[in-house]
C-alpha cells in the first residue's frame, strides 16, 4: 500500500529512524538529539519492535503522537503473522517471544503500517520512504549492488521522486543512483559495523547520515535486567556492540542479493 501524504504541508525537515529493533535505550538516546527534537516530521522506515524491548518501544513512538510517521518493516509485518498464528515459521529466536509480547492493540498498529510512504520535503520534492525497497518491504539491496539492480528496484517509482529512503540491511549509506539519491540510514538497534544509534536527518536539501553514542554497557545491562526473552543476553551482547561488522555483512547478503524479483530479509 503506498501511501502519499498530500494533505501534508511541505516540511521542512525529517529525522528518519530505521531498524530498531526493540531497543529503547538506543531509541531514546536518538530522541534525545536537539535535531530529532527539532526535526518536524519522524519517519520510522521499518522493524520497529522485533527486538527484546517491543512493547516498551511501541508506546514511546506512541506517545509521539502524529509527529511521527510509521512505514512497515518486514519484522513488522512478520511480528504481525506470528502473533495471530504461532505455527508461523519464524525467522529468528526473538520474534516469536516479542510477537507475544504485543498487546491487541499493538498488534492492529503493526498491522495498519503502510510501504511505502512519501512525504514532500523542502529541497527535495516528494521523498518516497521504504523499508527493503519501494516494491517490497524485504528487497534486498546494498550499497554496492550492481547499478542494473538499483534500476530494477526503482523501476516503479514515480520519476518526480528523485530520493529515496530505505532500510532493511542495517549499514548507513548514500549512493547516486540514475540521477536519484539513495538513503539509507543504518540501524538505530542492531547495527553492523559500527556500535551506537544510527540515523538520518533530512533539511534544506541535504543529508546527514549521523550516529548517536550512548551508554552501550549500561544498555545491554538495562536490557538483561527488564527484558523477559530467554536469551537477551547473547541478544544484547551482539547486536549492542554491534560484533557484525559491515564488512562481514556485506559478505553474508552480497552472493543472495536477486538478480530479480526475489527478497531474502537480512536478519
């Protein structure tokens, strides 16, 4: 469902905020920045609570109230599917465990999330915002996918859009491609690479792919002592760190990367 938010007056500028993941204390260290809290818009491009805090943070997004503009994920969408039906084969050992976590009410929210959405932009004209990509919210494609790729996920995308904000592989990046800009910001729970909350800000024409530092100890300790998933340990250990480096990634979804059509979730 692409969701166009015209009745929106052109804004001025967008902190956008992908792949959390569960994580609150990464979250709320990101909502704390003086341009998040400035920023007019916050758009969510994704896997918001699949992650050892879920309930936790869906009710801080909530509490946000309209400032923030949520577009769905593929753990969002998958969450979704395994709260309504547990014999959903699941991608990973912390999805089931969050998908019961989820109050009704959360889980209708998830389920009402639009992909994609786009947003007109002071400097920019219309944004379009995903998650995988504009045609599907679990595409798969990287930073050094080959340009015939790029086309053929970009191929839909009306040609008044000429930038593009995605998700989905958890590396922050900006890539030229056919005359379009490509966004993607990171991840703010479960990065590869580089420990810390990773975003984007979106004003007056430009972007800043920025990162936030926290307390990653105290994190993943706050994590272990008021999160019930069995193993939030090893959990918090390696995705707070952040012990996949971007290299290793890249080197894990590069041979699965479709030629067409195809997706593969990178989690």
């Amino acid at each position: 469902m692409l969701l166009y938010l015209r009745g929106c007056r052109v804004l001025d500028s967008v902190a956008v905020l992908s792949d959390i993941h569960g994580v609150l204390p990464a979250l709320d260290a990101v909502l704390a920045e003086p341009d998040v809290q400035r920023a007019e818009r916050i758009v969510l491009t994704g896997d918001i609570a699949a992650g050892p805090q879920p309930v936790e943070t869906l009710d801080r997004l909530v509490e946000l109230g309209e400032r923030v503009v949520w577009v769905r994920g593929n753990a969002d969408r998958e969450l979704v599917m395994l709260a309504r039906d547990p014999d959903v084969e699941a991608p990973d050992e912390v999805s089931p465990w969050a998908a019961r976590q989820l109050r009704p009410d959360l889980i209708d929210r998830l389920d009402r999330l639009p992909h994609p959405v786009t947003l007109d932009l002071a400097g920019f004209g219309p944004v379009l915002f995903c998650h995988g990509g504009p045609r599907a919210d679990d595409e798969l494609v990287l930073v050094d996918s080959p340009a015939e790729r790029w086309q053929q996920v970009l191929a839909d995308v009306a040609p008044a859009v000429r930038t593009v904000v995605c998700g989905h592989t958890h590396m922050p990046f900006l890539r030229l491609v056919d005359g379009r800009l490509i966004v993607n910001p990171g991840s703010i729970g479960m990065p590869y690479g580089r420990a810390g909350a990773h975003w984007a800000l979106l004003s007056g024409g430009a972007v800043q792919l920025r990162r936030t530092d926290y307390d990653l100890s105290g994190a993943v300790a706050g994590l272990i002592r008021d999160s019930s998933f069995p193993g939030v340990a090893a959990w918090a250990d390696e995705y707070v760190y952040a012990r996949n480096s971007d290299i290793d990634a890249l080197r894990a979804f590069s041979p699965l990367v479709p030629i067409e059509n195809a997706s593969f979730p990178p989690r």
